[in-house]
C-alpha cells in the first residue's frame, strides 16, 4: 500500500473532484446502450466510489488531528 502525505484542503479538493466524477459516470451509465461499455462503467463507478471512502475516512483523521 502506497501512503501519501497531504494536507486537509488537498484532500477536499480530491473528494470534490471524485464526487463530480461519480456524478457523471451516474449519467452515463444511465445512457449507455451497449452492455460491456455499461459493465466497465460500473465498475470504474465502483472503484471511484472505493477512493471516496477512503479519502472521507483520511479527512475526518485529518481534522480529528487538527483538533488535538
């Protein structure tokens, strides 16, 4: 596993670039005809969806250590 040392507004910035991301892959998944491209977008989805979490998680531990 890779550790990257980034301050609480980077981290912001990421989330908020991987939420718009997740938005429009919503929208085109629902647009999509074609099975396999479907699947694929899927599972980009998923794993944008993966990095949103982790990066949630990595803020909180960020400002419960602001707080200390």
């Amino acid at each position: 596993m890779t550790q990257l040392s980034l301050s609480g507004s980077q981290i912001e910035l990421i989330l908020e670039i991987l939420e718009h991301q997740q938005s429009r892959l919503l929208v085109e998944i629902r647009h999509t005809d074609t099975a396999t491209f479907r699947r694929g977008l899927k599972e980009r989805l998923e794993n944008v969806e993966a990095l949103i979490q982790c990066f949630q998680a990595a803020m909180e531990q960020s400002q419960q250590a602001e707080h200390v």
